[in-house]
C-alpha cells in the first residue's frame, strides 16, 4: 500500500484572477531554466499561447513585471524572470512549505485513521 500524501495548492487571488500559484510558480522556474517563454512551455507539456496568457496575468496583477520578454532578431528573442519575479517566487514558495508545516501534525493524525487497502 502507498502511503497516504498531502498535495496542498496555495494561490494568490487578485479580484477574480489567479495573480499566482503553483502552476505560475513552475513556469517561471522553467523560463528561469529556459530563457524562453516557448520553451519553458515546451518543457511543461503546454502551449505558447497558454504560457503567455500566464505570465501575461502575472504582468498584470503585481506592481512591477515578473517576466520581461525580448523581441527576436539575429540572435533570437527570450524572455527572463525579473529580480521582481525572483522575489515573489522565493516568497511564493517559503509561503507554501510554512502552510504544509502549518497543517503537518493534522494530516499525520488524519492519515492515520485512513482505511487501509490490501
């Protein structure tokens, strides 16, 4: 039998749009990766459209860019998690782990009481 797992999903919400969360977190970790919003999408099995439309609400729901993007040429254009970005992910993220040892000592107790499958 596999043992029972928390998946926790924490977003932030900005009126009625997802500002951020883990999928947004993944794509920027991938454009940091990849230099590439194409292929940072690439990467997570999902189109170009769908990744600029995120990285698009990011823009639009914070302050300040999260990604700022370069228009191709001779060498190409990318794009590249701005020092902004970087700071909402680690934030992001330091945020995430608290909750899931926020909630820790519950889900163990919770777990427990779980039927066992043979």
């Amino acid at each position: 039998m596999s043992k029972p797992r928390l998946k926790l999903h924490v977003r932030i919400l900005s009126n009625d749009e997802i500002a951020f969360g883990p999928g947004k977190a993944e794509l920027l970790e991938a454009i940091q990766r990849t230099g590439s919003i194409s292929q940072a999408a690439k990467s997570m099995n999902m189109s170009y459209r769908r990744a600029w439309q995120l990285v698009d609400t990011m823009n639009q729901c914070f302050d300040s860019a999260l990604v700022e993007t370069q228009t191709g040429g001779t060498h190409g254009g990318g794009a590249v998690v701005t020092e902004f970005g970087q700071t909402i992910l680690k934030k992001f993220r330091i945020m995430e782990n608290q909750a899931a040892q926020a909630i820790q000592q519950d889900f163990d107790e919770l777990s427990g009481l779980l039927k066992r499958k043979e």
